[in-house]
C-alpha cells in the first residue's frame, strides 16, 4: 500500500461506515499514517479519535519517540479520560523518559480506574524502584504477585528489591519462585533468577541496585 493511499482509504472506510475496526486497531501493526488518517480525516467521529490517538502513541512508544508518545496519550486521554490503559500506556512513556513522579501518578490513576490487571501495579513497582521507593515497589510488586502468580518478572523485580534492602532470605524465595514456575517463553527472566541464586549463594554475594528497566 502506498503512503498517499492511506488516507483515501480511511475516508472511504469511514463514509461507508467500515472504519471502526481500522480506528480501533491502528495501533496494532507500525503504521501511525493509518491513525494520522483518522485523526485528519474523521471531524466528527470523536469518540474514535481518541483510539487513533492512542494507536499512534503505541507505536511511538514502541519505537523509543516517548515525547511524541506522550503528546498523543494526553490528547487521547483529553477525549477518553476514563480509560485506564491510556494512563498505563503515558506512565511507560514517562518511565522510559525518566519523568517518575509522572509515571507513578499515572500509574496509580490506571489502577484506580481498574484495580484488576497485574501488569501497572508491577510496572508502578519498577518506577518506584528506580526512584529509590523500595518500600512501596515491593509493596506495588507483591500486588501483581498475587494477582497474577504465574508472571516471574514481578518475582523476579521483587527480589532484586529485597536484595537491594539486603533481605538476602526474601530475595531468594522469589528468585527460586521465577525459577520454579512452569516454563514458557520469558527464559531471559527465569535465566536472570537463577544468575542471583548462583550470587546469593556464593561467599560474598554482591548487592544490587535497585532495576530501572
């Protein structure tokens, strides 16, 4: 598809009323033209805007652009402000820009608007991490634990925060925590759990810095 027929593409699609799927979804594959589209294009449609938006800053987020991720996300949330996955998605924005009292803020308003999800409450944890806040992180971490307990990233960031507090005995349980569950296709987690066993069990374990990824 050529990049000048994108945009008469979704004019046609939203005419005929054959857009929404595209709206709602183009964030899904790396073509911010099918959602630049949409924003252009679709004047009166607002309520799908909003998902263009969001598409667009997924694939600016996606590709390191955590500025022009942030931009969008605050105007979809301007549209949308009571879906919680945009404040999820702007909170990795600002994480991975280094803004971490804004991504903790957005962090906290994703889980209030929807308490059940795993994922921000761990990913809430690693922002606290890196800001120093090990006490709530492990508190943030221990929630997507017991939400989700078959995710050995939130074990495993769990006990790099123990261990960084030097609770050598807690960091181990999680490390053997991640190395225990069934196997799957997060190897590098479970492969970085038992490099910090071999470490806790060695004469000098070295301390760790708390993760900022």
């Amino acid at each position: 598809m050529t990049r000048a027929a994108v945009p008469l593409l979704i004019v046609l699609g939203v005419a005929i009323g054959l857009s929404t799927h595209t709206v709602v979804n183009c964030g899904d594959e790396d073509e911010p033209d099918i959602c630049s589209a949409v924003i252009g294009f679709s004047p009166f449609r607002g309520s799908l805007i909003a998902f263009a938006y969001e598409g667009r800053g997924r694939i600016a987020l996606r590709h390191g652009d955590n500025g022009r991720a942030i931009a969008d996300f605050n105007e979809a949330i301007h549209l949308n402000p009571n879906r919680a996955s945009l404040y999820r998605d702007r909170a990795q924005a600002y994480r991975q820009n280094g803004e971490l009292s804004l991504a903790i803020a957005d962090f906290d308003e994703a889980i209030a608007l929807d308490p059940k999800p795993a994922p921000p409450y761990h990913e809430r944890g690693l922002a606290l991490a890196a800001k120093g806040d090990l006490d709530r992180a492990i508190l943030s971490y221990s929630t997507a634990v017991r939400l989700d307990p078959s995710d050995p990233k939130a074990r495993l960031d769990r006990g790099l925060a123990f261990l960084a507090r030097g609770q050598a005995n807690d960091a181990r349980a999680d490390f053997e925590a991640a190395v225990a569950l069934p196997p799957g296709k997060d190897g590098r987690t479970r492969a970085a759990a038992r490099a910090k066993l071999a470490e806790l069990s060695s004469a000098g374990p070295a301390r760790v810095s708390a993760p900022t990824r």
